[in-house]
C-alpha cells in the first residue's frame, strides 16, 4: 500500500503566519494527506489548533532583528545548521510539496526544498512581501497572494488566493446588508493588537460630534486596549452613545455582519473578515507596519470602493467625524460599498491553497 503524501508546512511564530497554516492543514489532513509543521519554539506554542495528526517538529530559528551584537553574529551559523539538518529531514521523508507561510521559522525547510528542488510556494497574508517572502519568492514554483494586489518582484509567478477566514466568519459570508437609516445602526471598531491608542484618541471623540439625527440610533462596539478603557467609556457616556468597550470581542464576526459601518486597521485578517462578510469600511493602516503592508492591504478595498482609507497622519476628529457622517447618511451609497465589498471577498480561499498544493505535485520541478 503506497505511503500517503506528505505536505511540508513551514510557519513563523505569529498568528497572521498560523493561521493561514492551520487552515490548510485542516483541509489537507481531510483528503487523507499527512503533513507535518516545521516552526521554532514561539510557533509551536499556537500548534494547539492543529490537528492531532499534525508532526509538529521544531528548527533552529534566528532573527537579525533581536538580540546583542554577539546573537546577531551568531544568526548565519544557527540558520545554517537548521538548513542542514532540513536536508537531512526530507531526504529520509521526502514531502511531496513544501509551503511556506512566512516568518524566519521557514528558512530551513524551504532552503531545503530549493536544494532537493521540492515542489514549493509560498503563501503571503499581506500586500507586501515580508522580509523571507521576499527571499524566497523567486525560489518556488508560485507565490498564492492573500491580499491582491501583492506588491512582487518581476517574473514571479502569483496567484491571488485570499486569506483563509474563520469558519465563524464563513458562517455570515455574504449576509444580507442593512443600509444606515433612522432607526438602530451599529458601528464597530476594532483596532488590532497594536497602535491601537489612535484609535482610542480619536474615534469616540469623532463619534461624540456627530450630528444628533446620527448619534440617538448609532450603538459602538469599540475594542480598545485594557488601559485605554476608562477613558473612552468615559467619552462615550459623556455623549450619550450607547457603547460597549471591552478589550477583545469573541463573537466579531456576529458584529460585522450587523454593523451599518466598521473603522479597522488592515491587518490581513480584518480585511479579509470585512471582505467575506461585506460591509462598508474606514480603513486606518497602522502607520509603523513593516514596509507599510497595511495600506497596501487597504488597497484592494479602497479600489472597489468598498472602504475609504485614512492615513495616521491625516486622522483627526472633523475627517474621521465627516467621514462617518457621509457613509451613514447615504444608505444607497453604503449598500454599493457593502456590496463592493463583498465582490473583492475570497471565502473559499483554503479551498485555492489545497488547488494550488495538489496541482504542484504535477508539475516539473524548477
């Protein structure tokens, strides 16, 4: 009986690299694959997802971004050791694909699968490349975009996937829009995990100065950090909003498919969510980003115009405020956003991953 295929999974120590990496886990172990997780030892700390089924095996990762000037000496040598030992791994159990997923974790196995000429890609969240990505995107076979467009180098073979959703956000895909009006409308905030502080100074404020026709049927769902809470609880009551603030939401995809109106970071996952559900956005991409990925992740939205995109250093009360007022006081307007929206939506983006893993076992090897 012939061993089942084996498919290579090479992830970061991040939730925006895991997550994507789960998914197609999921998916492959369901179709009778075997895969296998190569991370180090932060990545391995979000394997809990994973199937039970999934080898987690742990590399010898190294960074050039932490650490004193004698680690940072010592990064080549610990990256070469887990290339090595990568060779070794899929010499004695060759993958019958190897996908990377981003973060300095996927060095050993996809420098491995270059030098074995492995059938290879590379999945990227954002519309920018991330430092490994950009590495290794003219090393394999395709690079599946999850954000379109992906800024890529010249000759790189792309293909816009999407970002694999939750199957709680799969769960509202496409659910039914109701444009702003007089009567309740919600309006959900949701800053991310970082730069979040922005959001915090400057929506309820800007919330606050809306027009009193907008302001008695507007009710906030604002996610801001534990130590901004007081104050933006305070802000809201002040005005007389109706406001529920807490640091994390767990039903967010409920939230979106309600709300009138959603004010974001782009992060890869927030975009993705807003574009499966579809509804109308203000985007405002965290202005530290690396290599400004979040407005490149904007991007595709504000295209379609389903989402109008606020740069950090053009945010305050009077254009935030303005902005809100003109969205939710046009409801045909909002629904044309809503709609656009969801025509920019991938809600089958794992089910593109697992197309482009299996059509790779066909091909020639670069």
């Amino acid at each position: 009986m012939a061993q089942q295929p084996l498919l290579l999974i090479a992830a970061g120590g991040t939730g925006g690299h895991m997550f994507p990496a789960q998914a197609l886990a999921e998916a492959m172990v369901r179709k009778g694959w075997r895969v296998k997780l190569s991370t180090d030892a932060r990545g391995a700390r979000y394997a809990g997802g994973f199937p039970a089924v999934v080898k987690v095996e742990q590399v010898a990762s190294a960074t050039f971004a932490r650490g004193g000037a004698l680690a940072k000496l010592g990064v080549p040598f610990r990256i070469a050791g887990g290339i090595l030992r990568a060779i070794f791994a899929q010499l004695a159990d060759k993958p019958a694909v190897v996908v990377g997923f981003g973060g300095y974790p996927t060095i050993p196995a996809l420098s491995a699968a270059w030098v074995l000429r492995r059938p290879r890609m590379i999945h990227e969240q954002n519309g920018v490349l991330g430092r490994v990505n950009q590495i290794f995107a003219p090393r394999v076979n395709t690079v599946a975009c999850g954000t379109w467009p992906t800024t890529l180098p010249a000759g790189v073979r792309a293909e816009h996937t999407g970002n694999p959703v939750r199957a709680a956000v799969l769960d509202r895909a496409g659910a039914p829009y109701i444009p702003p009006g007089d009567y309740p409308m919600s309006l959900v905030v949701i800053g991310g995990s970082q730069g979040a502080r922005i959001l915090s100074d400057v929506v309820p404020e800007a919330v606050a100065q809306l027009p009193d026709a907008i302001r008695r049927n507007l009710r906030v769902a604002h996610q801001a950090r534990e130590e901004d809470l007081p104050r933006v609880v305070e802000t809201y009551e002040a005005a007389g909003i109706r406001a529920e603030v807490q640091p994390f939401f767990r039903d967010i995809p409920a939230r979106l498919s309600e709300a009138q109106l959603v004010i974001s970071r782009s992060g890869a996952s927030s975009v993705a969510d807003i574009s499966v559900i579809g509804r109308p956005a203000i985007l405002i991409p965290y202005a530290a980003a690396t290599g400004d990925h979040q407005s490149a992740n904007a991007r595709g939205l504000v295209q379609a115009e389903a989402a109008i995109m606020i740069p950090e250093k053009a945010l305050d009360v009077a254009s935030l405020g303005g902005q809100i007022s003109q969205i939710l006081t046009q409801p045909d307007a909002a629904a044309r956003m809503a709609a656009n929206a969801l025509s920019t939506g991938r809600p089958d983006a794992t089910d593109r991953l697992v197309a482009l893993v299996e059509a790779l076992v066909q091909e020639p090897r670069p």
